[in-house]
C-alpha cells in the first residue's frame, strides 16, 4: 500500500515540475505576444482590404500621396502634380486621416 502512495506522489511531482510550468509559459506567451500580433495583423490585413482610390496614405518608406490607381497587387500614388509613383498595395503603412 505504501508504494502505490508513492508512486502516485511521485506522479503528481513529476506534473508540476514539468508540465504544469509549460502549459503556463504558453498560455503567458499566447496572451502577451502571439494574441495582440494576431490582431495587428488582422487590422493590417482590415485596412489594406479597404484602400480605395483617393485615399490619402504613408507607405511604409514615409513617402505621402494619394491613391491615383490600385488593382490587387499594386497601388499607384499621385505625390504631386507630376508625380506618380507604384508600389506594392503591402507597402501601404497606414491611412491618413485629413
């Protein structure tokens, strides 16, 4: 009787040693790295989905422009009067608001 109660003591040490402290090290990891990036890449993924002609947007170099013409791949950004340049619809960082 008194090996079978520290077999099963033996166990229950082996899971909290080892697993139970893994199982915590993901979930801290999914909580505060791989959710929030999930959720960045969902709004990217969001606003380049929305892009149309007009808008007013920074590529990811910082160069500001309008969007002259876009298809799916490709964006093309009226900078001036003269200036048109294309880039890829990815190197769109983000929207201007004005």
């Amino acid at each position: 009787m008194l090996l079978a109660t520290e077999a099963a003591a033996g166990t229950g040490s082996i899971f909290t040693t080892f697993v139970l402290p893994l199982v915590l090290m993901f979930a801290v990891f999914y909580f505060l790295l791989i959710r929030p990036q999930q959720k960045k890449q969902k709004a990217r993924n969001l606003m380049l989905g929305d892009l149309k002609k007009g808008d007013k947007v920074v590529s990811i170099g910082g160069i500001h422009g309008t969007i002259f013409e876009i298809t799916d791949d490709t964006v093309v950004l009226q900078i001036n009067d003269a200036t048109k340049m294309t880039f890829d619809r990815s190197a769109v960082n983000s929207v201007r608001a004005d």
